[in-house]
C-alpha cells in the first residue's frame, strides 16, 4: 500500500498530521488558484483555510474514484465560487473611469470598492505558473462571471478536462466549453499578446535589475529626468485604493514631480517580485527628522522592451507581511 493511501486511510479516521501530508504538496498551488479567483491574497488566505476546513470534514466522503488533486481543487473552487458571488469582483483604477491629465493632489482612497491585491512570488513556480498570476491576466479575470474564470483557469491553467471540469462545477460540458469560449473571447481584448514572462525572458536578468535600480534610484533622488528615460510613451499608473491614475509620459510626469518626487517625503526601496514581475516595496518618511522610513506601497513594474509601461502602486503597509518585509526601515 503506497503511502498517500496508508495517509488517505488515516485522515479519513482523524489524523490530522496525514491530511496535513496529503494536501502539503498542493498546498501553495490551490492558493494560487484561489488568488487567480479572487484577485486578492488575504481573501485567497482566508478561502483555502476555509476549503481545506471543508475537505477535512468532507474526506470520508471522498470516495477515490479520482484524484485527490481533482477533488481538493473541486472543493477550492466551489468555496471561491462561494466567495465571488458573495464579494464580487475586484479592480483596478484603471477599471473606474478616465485617466486624469494632471496631477490631482489629495486624492483619498475609494474604501467602497473591492480592490485588486499584489501577490508575493513563490519559489519553484513554474514558467506557465508565473504567466497565470501575471496582473493582467489576474485583473483581467475579475471580469468574468465566476463560472467562466473558474472554468477558464482549471482548463487552461491546471490542465483538467472539460468533461472533468463539468463534474467538479456541477454542470454539463457543454456548459463548460460555452464559458470557455466566452472567457476566451473576453481575455483576447483585455490581455497584451506579450506575456511579462516572454518580455522578461527576451531581456538578461541584469537589463531588468538596471531597469528596476534605475526606477528605485530615480525616486530616492528626486530625480525625473532619469525617471521618464524609464517609461514609454504611453506609460500608466495607478494607485490603488487611490482611484485617480493616469496615462501617457507628459501626465504620469506631471504627478511624478508633483507627488512622489515633489512632496512626499524620503524615499528607501526594497526589490521584491509579484505576480511574476519585477517590483520594490516602497518605504516613506514623510518628514525629515523622523527616525525610520515606513512601509508605504508594493510597486509592480510591467516592462514592455527595456522600458516600464506600467507602474501599479499597491498602496497600504497591510501588503507588506505577504511578502515577509521588514515593518521598517532604518
């Protein structure tokens, strides 16, 4: 008798530390579904604790017909199909309305709305892995209705069948490959042809630290001209929960030199990497004489070429523990 069967058979009698065994090697790709469902990885925290809480009670019905692997993935994604139609759909700025041509100062944070969330690299992840968590493939499934983004990433993503998806969802397979055809066509308009992984594999790994020193160096001087040498010409950011952003060099310019080069403060960086693409994790202190700089934003870098054509500032020091960053920094 394998071990997975020897540990299988002990769950289904209590063993918490079989099951612990069980679902320990999914364990980080289930969460990753999840935040592919639900844009963000608190709530993706918080779905997988509830899906494992519901496969733990639901074992001894597992009947091992299919796979364990088909069946924990049946249960994330009934619970995350749970929580999207509880919750809704998550955004970006970009998502809300028109880009603002000039700086707005005092822009206030939008609470009201379900943001999308960064999320911290892992370790091991496999090249199609980092594509599926790319940001626009993740803003870009928030949306689809949850039954198409559920179908959409157990066929294209992980691989299962459509006849296999039909029996995890409930459904029929012509239903699936209905939703997978909408979600396709859907995807096409709002993903870029070029995955981040693909422009990143065409730059050296020392094109890219020189692009993201050259971001963090620009900030921590003051300095915009070696800041717009960085960007395309139709460059955005945004800031979420902030609701204004903007496009082009000329208005991403007027709010660099109004704002994070003009009156925040001192800037100190850290590099990071989420959703597959380079990012820093930016600290502020507001005021000079302050004795530490404090967790500020995570900002994804999305590079197209040897530039940055999107800066997406994740604005909130609750972003930073995902990430195992300091609390401050000196």
């Amino acid at each position: 008798m394998s071990t997975t069967t020897e540990d299988l058979d002990l769950a289904r009698e209590g063993d918490e530390d079989a099951f612990s065994r069980l679902v320990g090697p999914l364990h980080r790709d289930l969460h990753a579904h999840c935040y592919r469902m639900l844009g963000s990885a608190h709530d993706a925290d918080d779905a997988l604790q509830d899906a494992l809480v519901r496969a733990w009670r639901g074992l001894p019905g597992f009947s091992g017909r299919g796979t364990l692997r088909s069946w924990l993935y049946t249960v994330a994604t009934r619970t995350c199909l749970d929580a999207v139609a509880a919750r809704g759909r998550r955004a970006l700025p970009v998502d809300l309305g028109p880009s603002s041509a000039h700086a707005v100062l005092g822009d206030r944070p939008l609470d009201d709305v379900a943001w999308l969330g960064p999320y911290p690299d892992q370790p091991g992840l496999a090249y199609e892995q980092r594509e599926s968590v790319e940001l626009a493939f993740v803003a870009a499934l928030q949306h689809l209705p949850g039954n198409q983004r559920a179908a959409l990433l157990l066929f294209e993503v992980l691989g299962f069948a459509a006849a296999e998806i039909a029996a995890m969802m409930g459904t029929s397979t012509a239903s699936v490959n209905s939703a997978l055809q909408r979600a396709r066509k859907l995807l096409a308009d709002r993903v870029p042809d070029q995955t981040q992984q693909r422009t990143l594999r065409s730059l050296d790994d020392s094109r890219v630290r020189g692009i993201v020193s050259g971001y963090t160096a620009a900030l921590e001087a003051g300095d915009a001209d070696q800041l717009v040498a960085l960007l395309t010409e139709d460059v955005t950011w945004s800031m979420p929960p902030l609701p204004r952003w903007y496009r082009g060099r000329t208005a991403v310019m007027d709010f660099a030199r109004r704002v994070p080069l003009g009156s925040c403060g001192s800037w100190r960086h850290l590099e990071v990497h989420a959703n597959g693409q380079p990012a820093v994790a930016a600290y502020l202190r507001a005021q000079e004489g302050q004795a530490v700089f404090t967790p500020w934003s995570i900002n994804v870098l999305t590079l197209r070429g040897d530039r940055i054509a999107e800066v997406t500032s994740f604005v909130g020091a609750h972003h930073f523990a995902a990430f195992g960053l300091p609390p401050h920094l000196a």
